[in-house]
C-alpha cells in the first residue's frame, strides 16, 4: 500500500513538474527600437491597453512611470469546434497570462508569460479536462476523458496554435499602434 501511495505521488509530482516546465517554455517576447520617449512609450502603451480591452480582458498588476513598468493580468479565449456524428461539440477554453511592458527612451520591450487554462465551456459537457499549454504535438496532459468529454489531440495542436497567433498578435499590435504614433500629422 505504501508503495502505491508513494509511486502515485511521485507521478503526480512529475506531471506538475512537466506542467511547471513546459509553462515557462510557453513564452512571447518583442523587442524593439522606435523614436518616442520613456514618457511618450508610456503614455500610448496605456492608450493601447485601453483600446484592446475590448478584445480581452486586462487588469492592472504594477504601473511605476519612473521606471517605465506596466505589469498586467490578461486573459482570452480561444474556440474549438469538433463534429461528432451528427451534432456540433464547441469548447470555449479561458487562457489567462501576464503581460508585461517596459519603456525607456526609444526602445520598448513586451513580455507575454504565465500562459495557463482557467476553464473550458462546452455545449455538450462543462468537466472536459483543461488543455495547458504546450509546444510541439504533444499536449502535457489528456485532451479527452471518456465520460468527461474533451477535444481530440489534433484539435488540441490547432488550439495551442490558435493561442500562439492570439498571443503574437498582441505583440505585432502593439508594435503598430506604437509606429502610428511617429507618424507626424499636419494638423
């Protein structure tokens, strides 16, 4: 019996430790020079959060405008549809991660870390497992338990894939909005 207990820790322990690992690996990050100030940068990264709140939802962790320092909390969701015979299965996974952008005079930086699934809806069943996430074609835990529900290991690819350009995208974003402020106007 004690070795039962103590061989089911152990796996629970590396399967937390892989989760651990593989978070840390599921990083975004941009860098960048450009000809605004640290206080300019500031200011239109504020403008910036306020105008993609709508796509996501942020909270404010940190700001320090000395240091040139927004730390954020964020999350987004990413659909997955699947056909099963005849019906439409639609999972709605929650991602929340932690932003965070750094200023000085004419450069900035934006890290996107601390991906992790809050939740998953589902049109069919509300205990599918939650997919973390992962890189490459294995996911670190099971996208479909029998009597639970889940999504396919392939969907699952497509989801991490989906988050990634979700992800990505804030940072190319970011970087756009950030260039039409140099643009000079007339006016």
């Amino acid at each position: 019996m004690k070795k039962k207990l103590l061989f089911l820790i152990m796996m629970i322990s590396l399967q937390l430790n892989a989760q651990t690992q593989n978070n840390k690996d599921f990083v975004f990050q941009k860098t960048d020079t450009i000809s605004l100030t640290k206080e300019q940068l500031f200011n239109y990264t504020k403008e910036y959060i306020a105008e993609v709140s709508n796509n996501a939802r942020f909270n404010t962790q940190n700001e320090n405008k000395e240091q040139g320092i927004i730390q954020l909390n964020a999350s987004t969701n990413v659909m997955v549809e699947e056909s099963a015979l005849i019906i439409k299965l639609k999972h709605i996974y929650t991602y929340s991660f932690d932003f965070k952008f750094q200023q000085k005079d004419n450069k900035y930086k934006i890290d996107i870390y601390n991906v992790r699934c809050e939740s998953v809806e589902s049109n069919t069943d509300d205990s599918a497992p939650l997919i973390q996430p992962f890189n490459g074609d294995e996911p670190i835990n099971k996208t479909f338990i029998v009597g639970k529900g889940g999504i396919k290991k392939k969907s699952a690819i497509n989801l991490m894939n989906e988050l990634k350009s979700k992800l990505n995208g804030f940072l190319d974003d970011y970087d756009k909005f950030i260039r039409t402020k140099t643009i000079k106007s007339d006016w």
